[in-house]
C-alpha cells in the first residue's frame, strides 16, 4: 500500500503553526509498514486541494487529509474533495444529531453555520467525532481511499484510534513495523548511552535513544512478522532493562505519575505534597491519573514562609537558620503535609525556579525534594541550572520528586 | 513572486522528526509577502526528488528546498536536481578548502566522503555554510530560483540570514506581512464568529478565528508597505475588541495567567486558590509567570473531604445538603483560602473531572468556579462535558476560574 499525507490549512503556509499532525500520521503509517513516499500542504483554497488531491490520488491508494473542517467559510476540504470527484453533498442525520446532542450537553445553542459540517459526500462513510463536532469523512474513489479527519490533534488522533488504526491492521498483517519505548528517568543522555553503548548497534531490534526534558527514552524498533518482532522488542527490552534496572520508570506512554499512583494503589498507601517553587505543578500532575483520588489526599502549595508555618507547622526558625530552600524546610514540609493529612507518605519540595531569586550559594535551580513515610524520610539535592527556565525547572523538580516517590515504593 | 517549499528526508517520512525547517522557511516568506500556495515533502530517493523539483518549477518562481546535503549514500538532493535540469556537477575549490580548515580548526580528519559537498552543479552559486561543510546551492534554470539547503536547522537558519533574507529583500519592494493574535476566552468558535461575522470578509486585515482548548484565537493578517500593514492592524483590533470587549483578554503569546497576574499586580491584590477537581493546575499555572510570588499567597488541593474541612474549613452538612460539587461548597472553599491566606481574593473550584464519578444530575465535566473578594462573592457553574477528557476537563475549569478572576479584576 502506498500512502500519502495531504494536510490542509492557510495558517501551515504562513508558518504560523507547525504540522505535528502530519509527524504523528507519518508514524502510524510506518507502524504499519505502510509506505509514505510524499506529503503535500495546500492552503484553504479550493482549486489548490482539488489538484493536490488529483496529483494525492495518481501515485497512492491511501490519502490522509487534515485540516478545513471547521465550521466557517474558510473551511473547504469536504466540499472541495466532493467537488473534485463530482460527488454531491449531502446532510447526514446522524451528524445533525451528534451537533445537536453536542451543543445541548452544555447547554449552549448551536450556531446555524455549524450544521454544514452535516454535508457528507454521497456514498461516503462518516467517522463519528469524540471529542468535537466535524465528523471525519471516508472517501473510495476507484479503489482508492480518502480519509478527511480534522486539524485539531486530539479531535484527529480519536479518529486515528478509533477508524484507521483498525483499517491499517486489517489490510497489512504481512510485516509490521512495532517499536517499544524504554522511558528513563534519574540520568542523563549520555551517562544512559554509556551503559548500553553496545546495545545500539543491534539490528533488531534497533535502539534509538532520545533526550526529552527529565527523561531519556530508548526507542526499540523491530520490522518482521508479528510474532517474531514482538520476540525481538522482549529480548531488546530484557537486555535494556538488564543494564538500566529500575531507572527504567515505565514503557510506551507510561507517564511517572502513572506508574507512581499504581505503586501506591498496589501498597494501598496514600500520599499528601507539600510544594513550594513546583507551584501545584506535582498536584497536578498526580491528578490527572483517573482514579488519583483514592491515594492522593490532598497538596498544599506554600509560597510564602507564612503559608509554611500556617498550613505546614513548619517551625519559623528554620528560615533564619538554614533559609527557605534547605533539607530542613523540605523535610518539615513533608512532615507537615503528613501530619495535617494522616497519609502514609508526603512530599516536600522547595526550590528557586527563577529567573530571579538566585545567589551564588543557592542559585537558580536548586531544589530539595523530600519523601517521608511513617518510618523514615529521605531528601535529595538537586542542581538543574538555570539555562532550563522557570518551567523546565518546575517539571524537573516534579519529576526528580514523583521519581523519589517511585523509588521508594519500589522498595 | 510565488514560491514552494520542498522538504527531503526519509526521516520526515517516517515521522520520526517534525518539519520545523519548513515553518520558519514559510514564516520568512510571510514576512516579505511572497505567496506560498504548497509545501512537499519527499524521502531521500532520485526519482522522487526529480518529480517533486519538476512540480514546484511548474508553478512557482522561487523553490526553497532543505535536506539531504549530508557526505552519505543517502544525501542525493544536490545531484537529483542538477539532474533534473541537466546540468553536470563539477568540484568546487573553494568549498573544499572550506571544508578542509573546518576539520582543521577541529584537530579532525577529514573523512574522504564529506568531499562529496564539494560537488556543484555548474553556473549554481555557492552559499557557504558558517556552521557546518555542506554548503547551500542557488540554481537559476529558465527565470526561476531554487535555493538549495542544509536540513540542519542552525545551518539552514545561517543560509537564511546569509542569503535568502537580503534576496527577499531586493525583490520584494517593501511590501510586508504582518499579522496579530487576539485571544478570547469565554465564549465558543462559533459564538465568537457569529459576533464579527462581517468583519471576516474583510480584506484588510483579514480575520481568521482558530478554536484551541478553551480559548478561540483571530488572527489578524496585513500584506502592505509596514506602516499601512500596521495601521489596518491597529484598525482591525479596534473593530474586534469593540465587539467582543473584555472577551478578548490578550494579544499575541498572552496566558491568560499572566493577563491575570498583570492585573494583580496593577491593584496591588493578593490570591489565594482552594482547588478539588484541578488538583493543583491553577497554582501551577499562576506560578509559572515569574514573580508570582508576590501576589500568589498559598494553594489548597483538597481532594477529599476530609481535606475540604480540615485545610478549608469547610462545613461539613455541606456535603450532605449539596454534595461536594455545588456551589455552597465552591464558595465555601474560596472563603476557607481566603481566610487562612489572609489574601485579598480567593478562587474555589470544585467538579467532576472523570472518567469515572458522575451522574445524570451531576455529570463528569460538571464544575464550579467561586470567587470571594472583601467585599462580595461569585459562583458559576460550567458543564464541559466528558468528551474533553480528564485532563482537558481540568484545563477548561482552570480557563474559567482564571477568566473570573481576570473580570472581576477589570471592574
């Protein structure tokens, strides 16, 4: 199967946004082995889709469209395709009734203009939307398929998951293309590279790593016969893990907080956070693990020293003796959120995130994270330097305290 | 002048990079006003290559390419397109005296295979390269231009200021593109369009509204000399501010968390946020503007209800008489962080984010946002629906609670 990615949007072409879409279907296309030899990108013009769509259909029997979806008159594809196969439109019911339900769901009344994302080319099978109102449309002129889906990432990867996916599995089954990502946190690129030096020079599978903010990940990428690159990803995964051990956090698109909060869950412990410099940032993100509220019993955020000693019982003379951002402080921080909680484990973070607030002795970067449980506690130091920014130092923070966390469930 | 952007790589077929090059390339044209009616992308292959070049000279004057200039059997863009027009390739001495001193200043072996740069096609000019050994090529075949560059984003970025820029510059007589984002909260896509619909047939500027997650952007674009551009910009704004109003709550790369702090900071107020279903979002978003400290006392996650009463003071009958999610338990909330902060404001937050926990009278999605000040209170209740997910459910509940906070600071 050929295929080709033809991604629609005046804003692409000014550069105002970056196609990330097209990236992501790229992806999917080459999980499957299927081959991309061009991507095209038109404006929101109908005679520049048509021929784009022309030229798309000449050389592949796939064509992935995003974008011009939308509800105004700015938003072509649908109309422009049709107009290029001399296909009539048509309102679909089904899509009426999705906007309507949409709208009356949050109790808002739909715009007229709104409803044109009904018209449906004759013949042409609807992906219903998620997590919005422009349907995707499936197209098969002569054999080969179009399929419409919106610019709109999550709106476009709902459509992936629940319509291509599924139909790219049915048509290759031959050689699939699968790959594992290996997620590492705790060490950096090169001292992670340095262990499994050799391992990157496997061929099957191959291992690619990537530095990502606070985590390396080792991509595993094997191209057989399912069972067989399944076999090869287990044994690259087994000989990865054989080097890295627990610094290995999770797989795919295991995030920290989610491993974290299934430890917790698995020891039925619970846990409270007190945070300074990470502003809510750890709440928040040990929150958006559906279900976080069985372990997760409650966060403070303590800015100020005042906001310490009167939501944390942190004991003022701390401040004075070893200053806001010290072990101590993020211990008693700890210690109070458990306290005032009565969890088994708490949190104490306290940090300069900057840019200002830095002296020579504590700059810019330094945090102390703390973990208490109910028999002993634990604090780390860390040095993440300025050069990472205000939120790149909030996200390391937060990820040096979840990994902390962790670690110590693990144990 | 019209130009295309032709991108190569197997690597941006595969999707394992995103084509960032090709959204600066077209903001640059942008800037000058040249029309960019397509972008393509092709893998490293002769053939295709050739198909593509032949493409864009048939309906562009100026072809901007990037990509596959590197010493390896896989580098092919230079020879596919001297191919393409015929013209034989010929060694450049000054390029391999180039790429000589660049090992050179390294203390580096030149590896034979990077001599392969040196190749040009003939009558092409040269663009050295400050960076790196590849440098860029400029053919002129039949009154067109085809610019020839590095993938390497600072190499291409240097070739960009070298040449391209004073280029554009020469033939493009002063006219510009300039544009402006106005950002809206509070009110959905359509809603927004149905107010200035006339204004988005204007034609100077025009006026394009995006949708992105609880916010609608108008993007306001001007292709004229730059004063002219700026005036039908100034004149733009005023039309959509005086139909939209407050709205529109910034420009640009605004956060509405930044608009709130500005506004903070301006009445020399104090907040403090008590959050149940954000879990932390709202104290993260407010500290990640630097020198929030000052007015972003202190943050409560109380998840539980345990944590409502124990950190917040909540009365616990409320739960009993209104459930957890109400408003009596919103403004309960704000008056527990106002009181124990001591701070001039306070936001309470109370819903159901999902997936789990809703019910026919209170879905997932359904939120409360209170606001308490020293003189009066404000509660509102939104229905996000479930479609938006945990995490967009959160970010739309800490939009609107921003969005409260920066009116009632307006007024």
């Amino acid at each position: 199967m050929r295929a080709e990615i033809l991604s629609v949007g005046t804003e692409l072409l000014l550069g105002q946004i970056t196609d990330t879409n097209a990236a992501y279907l790229a992806r999917v296309l080459a999980d499957y082995g299927v081959n991309l030899f061009f991507k095209q990108t038109v404006g929101d013009n109908t005679a520049r889709i048509q021929m784009a769509v022309r030229l798309a259909l000449s050389r592949a029997d796939l064509v992935l469209m995003t974008g011009g979806l939308g509800p105004t008159e700015d938003d072509l594809t649908v109309e422009a395709v049709a107009g290029a196969l001399g296909l009539p439109l048509r309102t679909d019911p089904a899509v009426v009734a999705h906007i309507r339900a949409f709208f009356e769901a949050r109790r808002r009344q739909a715009p007229e203009s709104v409803y044109k994302q009904a018209l449906i080319p004759e013949g042409a099978q609807v992906i219903p939307n998620r997590r919005g109102t422009a349907p995707g449309v499936v197209i098969s002129p002569g054999g080969a398929t179009i399929v419409i889906m919106p610019g709109v990432p999550a709106e476009m990867k709902g459509m992936v998951e629940d319509f291509l996916t599924p139909w790219l599995r049915e048509r290759t089954g031959g050689i699939v293309i699968r790959s594992r990502v290996l997620r590492v946190t705790g060490l950096g690129e090169s001292a992670v590279e340095e262990r499994i030096k050799d391992l990157l020079h496997l061929e099957a599978p191959t291992i690619a790593p990537y530095a990502k903010l606070g985590e390396v990940h080792l991509r595993l990428t094997a191209k057989a016969p399912p069972e067989v690159a399944d076999a090869q990803l287990a044994a690259g995964e087994a000989a990865v893990r054989g080097r890295l051990g627990d610094l290995v956090f999770g797989t795919d698109s295991d995030s920290l907080e989610e491993v974290a909060g299934r430890l917790l869950l698995a020891a039925g412990k619970t846990v409270a956070v007190a945070e300074s410099c990470t502003g809510g940032l750890i709440g928040d993100r040990l929150t958006n693990v559906p279900g976080s509220s069985v372990y997760f019993l409650h966060g403070v955020v303590a800015y100020s020293n005042a906001a310490k000693v009167t939501l944390l019982d942190v004991a003022p003379h701390l401040f004075e003796q070893y200053g806001a951002v010290s072990e101590p402080v993020a211990l008693a921080m700890a210690y109070g959120a458990q306290r005032r909680a009565g969890s088994d484990l708490a949190l104490g973070v306290t940090g300069i995130a900057g840019p200002t607030g830095g002296t020579a002795e504590k700059p810019v970067g330094l945090v102390y994270c703390a973990l208490v449980d109910r028999e002993g506690e634990a604090v780390q130091e860390w040095r993440f330097g300025s050069e990472a920014g205000r939120r790149g130092i909030k996200f390391l923070a937060s990820q040096a305290a979840l990994n902390l966390l962790r670690l110590h469930l693990l144990r």
